[in-house]
C-alpha cells in the first residue's frame, strides 16, 4: 500500500512537492484561502476562520491498575460556532495535538456546513495509546476528561462523538459522567451512544451508507447506471464494508475490497455479505478471498470507482499517476494528499471529497442529538429516509457550484461551506 508521509493516518497531508509534511491545520488554512480566492468574502472573515475560537488543553490523571499515578494531555480545539454548536469527534492515539485538533475541527465546520447542520466544528482527543490502557483504565481517563471538559461541552455548546480510539462505549462513559455531575441525565451531549441510552439507529452504517448514496449520484452525474459499474474499496471496516454492501445491494459490481493484510480481487465480482467486516472478524478479508493483490495494486485497479475508505494519506504524488479509476469517492478523511490530488485534477479523475462522501456520520448524529432533546427515538427506517433527503440536498448544492464553475468538487464543496459560514458570520456581525 502507499506508504503514508506521516504518521498521521487521518489529517496530515504532505506539501504539494512532496518534500515536507503539511500539518493538518496548514492543509486546513491552505484549503480555506483556495475556497476564499473564488468567492466575494470579506477578508477579515477568511482571516478570522484561519484560527480557531478556543482550545482548552487540559492535564488528565489517572490511577493505573498497578496504583501508580499518571498524567496525560488532552485537548478540544473549538473552531467556529457562528452557525451553531460545536459538533466534532474525540480520539484517544498517541499523536493527537493541538496542532492535529485546530486542523481537524476547522474541516468539521466545512463538513457540517456543506450538509447545512446547525453546528459549528470542534475537534478533541488525548494522546494516549488506548491499547495500553485496561478497560478500566479506559473508564477512569474518560470519566476524568468529561470532568476536565465539562465546562466547555454540553448540548447546547459542544457535543463531541467517537473518533478514532474511541466508541460508542467510551460515549456511554462521557455522558455519564458529564450527567453525574450536572445532576440529571442529559443525553445530547455526545452522539454515537449505544442506541439503549439515547444513541440513533443507522448511526454506525451512516457514513458507509453517504458514501454509497454519493457514489450512486456521481455515477448518475457521469451518465453510468450503477448496474454494472466496477468498485474497489479500500478498507473493510465501518465505512468500507456498508458501503460496499449497499453499493452490491443497488446493483454495482465490487471487484475488490481490503483490510490492512491485502486485498481480496474478483472481476466477476465479490458476494460482499460473505465477507466478514472489520467488526464481524478483524483482518479477515484475504482469508476468504481466492486471490489476494496488494492495497497498493487496489489503488490502481482499472475500475470505474475507486472508494478510499482506511486510512489518509494512501494516494499520493507517487501513485496519482497510476490511479486508473475515473471516479475516486473519499470514505476515508483526508485520503489524498495534496500533491496527489492536483495529479488527479489535472488527468480528469473525478474526486468527490470526504467532507460530503463521509459525512452521513455527523448528519446521523445530528438526528441522534435531535433525538435526545426531543425525547424521541426514529426508527431505522426514518433515520435513512432522512440521510437520503440530507445528502441529496447537500449533493445538489455542490453539484450547482461544480456545474457553474471551473472548480473540482473538493473545491465546490469548500465553497458551498464557506458562503455559509461566511454569510452566517456577515449576518451576525462582529461584537462589540
Ligand atoms: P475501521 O476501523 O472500522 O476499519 C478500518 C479498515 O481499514 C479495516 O478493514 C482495516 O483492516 C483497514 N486498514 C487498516 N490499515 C490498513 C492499511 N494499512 N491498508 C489497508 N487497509 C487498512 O475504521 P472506519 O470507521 O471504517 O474508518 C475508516 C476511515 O473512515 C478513517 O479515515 C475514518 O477517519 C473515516 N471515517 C470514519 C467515520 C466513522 O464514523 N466510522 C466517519 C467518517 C470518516
């Protein structure tokens, strides 16, 4: 597989020669002044969204198992709220900074404004290695950072969700935690709960299930009915295996699909459902397959959609060239570099980015956090509905800035979100 230029796996991009690796708030500030330079935006605004509104750094002890104390660092960079909460994932990994946060929050208000959330973004982690720590251990961290960060969350203020290192179950911990304290249960202050404890049905497939609803559009775009259109997808896991079961479901032929031991290839096509996920059966993927190609051969497989969906930084200056697909749908964040992705732009291949492919995760926490204000719990069936209508409307939107300019549809949708944000901020004005 290509080798990743850092070792960010989500975030971290490198410079468009190549050379340095970009950090993920440089990437985030370079793509925010590309967006500006095509719209009508006062430049303070544009200047004002290059740093983010707050980040709480906060000391995280805890008592190991073997009694000793140990401190760790944990962060939330709060980017911009003008549009509403801020809305973001917690990750526990051992290369989470602050630098990391402020870039990966500034996206999430891209991401939450291109599908018109009422949410501003937010980024938070602790860097930690989680492997190392005991579920208990695990408890005790959690509970202690929704300690040091209760005064700057909560449902109406900022409303953090699993990322990577984190789950469903360190959202339960959070939310009990936070309600302990403020002396009542209090739901919607984390989204991606267990759906017992007021998490959302559909909320675990939804950013696989936004990729395949993207990719059926964009194929519908290009003029190719699903049926018989070939898909290669990297990564099996959330993201990679829904997506790749929907997209079986709706008619298309998956040619080959991979976890981190390689990737299992079959022209004719692949019976998705009989290859276990991620979740179902960690690194199974080549076990079952009769033959296995490289990650590395997937990227470059001549298919009509190439769908990115384990890790950044996977197509680069390197392999742009060699990328045969005419579409690439980003599952993963930040799968191209930025140096790839001019190569990509520049032979035609067709990007569609991650802030709209992916973002049917943060759309479903919208509905979960809905869910828990109103006391109310959707139906599965609802909650698709619902995704479906909020992706073909965000698509819509991307899809006129694309047809009425000569931009790629990373940069229409930047600048989709960015008008919002900006107009929201024209229209609220600066105070005092
Ligand atoms: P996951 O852990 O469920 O699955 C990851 C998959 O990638 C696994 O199949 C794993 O084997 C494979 N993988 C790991 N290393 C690999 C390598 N070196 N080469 C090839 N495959 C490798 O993760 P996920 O939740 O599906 O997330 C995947 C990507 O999507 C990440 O970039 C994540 O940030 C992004 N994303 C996830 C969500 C979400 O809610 N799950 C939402 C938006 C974006």
């Amino acid at each position: 597989m290509a080798s990743s230029s850092s070792s960010h796996d989500d975030g971290t991009e490198t410079t468009p020669d190549g050379s340095e690796p970009e950090s993920a708030v440089e990437t985030a500030r370079r793509q925010l002044q590309g967006a500006a330079d095509r719209l009508e935006i006062d430049p303070n605004i544009v200047e004002r969204l290059k740093h983010p509104t707050k980040v709480h750094e906060v000391t995280v002890p805890i008592e190991r198992d073997d009694g000793t104390v140990e401190l760790f660092t944990g962060y939330r960079a709060q980017h911009d709220s003008v549009r509403g909460p801020y809305k973001g994932g917690l990750r526990y990994h051992p290369d989470v900074s602050r630098d990391e946060c402020v870039g990966l929050g500034m996206w999430m208000t891209w991401k939450c404004a291109v599908m018109d959330l009422p949410f501003g973004g937010a980024k938070g982690g602790i860097a930690v290695d989680p492997k190392e720590l005991s579920d208990g251990e695990t408890e005790r961290l959690t509970r202690r950072f929704a300690e040091e960060l209760r005064e700057v969350i909560g449902p109406t203020v900022d409303i953090p969700a699993p990322d990577m290192g984190t789950d469903p179950r360190t959202m339960a911990w959070l939310m009990d935690a936070y309600s302990m304290q403020e002396g009542e249960t209090i739901a919607g202050v984390v989204t991606g709960k267990p759906p017992v404890i007021g998490g959302s049905e559909g909320r675990e497939e939804a950013p696989g299930r936004s990729v395949a609803i993207v990719t059926e559009l964009a194929c519908e775009y290009y003029d190719r009915p699903l049926e018989g259109t070939t898909v290669a997808i990297q990564g099996y896991g959330s993201v990679g295996a829904n997506a790749a079961r929907l997209l079986d479901d709706w008619g298309a032929t998956i040619v080959a699909v991979s976890d981190v031991n390689g990737a299992m290839y079959d022209p004719d096509g692949i019976d998705t459902r009989a290859v276990p996920s991620h979740d179902e059966e960690p690194e199974a993927v080549t076990d079952h397959a009769d033959t296995v190609i490289g990650n590395e051969a997937l990227l470059t497989l001549d298919v009509d959609v190439l769908v990115p969906a384990a890790l950044g930084n996977v197509i680069t200056e390197e392999n742009a060239d060699a990328v045969a697909a005419d579409i690439v749908v980003e599952g993963a964040n930040g799968p191209t570099t930025s140096a790839g992705d001019a190569i990509l732009a520049d032979r035609g291949v067709q990007v569609i980015p991650d802030i709209l492919a992916n973002a049917g995760g943060v759309t479903v926490s919208y509905f979960e956090w809905l869910q828990d204000i109103n006391r109310r719990a959707w139906s599965l069936e609802r909650v698709n509905e619902e995704l479906e209508a909020e992706m073909n409307a965000a698509w819509a939107a991307v899809r006129s800035e694309f047809d009425a300019r000569e931009v790629t549809w990373r940069e229409a949708a930047y600048v989709v979100a960015l008008s919002r944000v900006g107009e929201a901020h024209e229209a609220r004005g600066l105070w005092p």
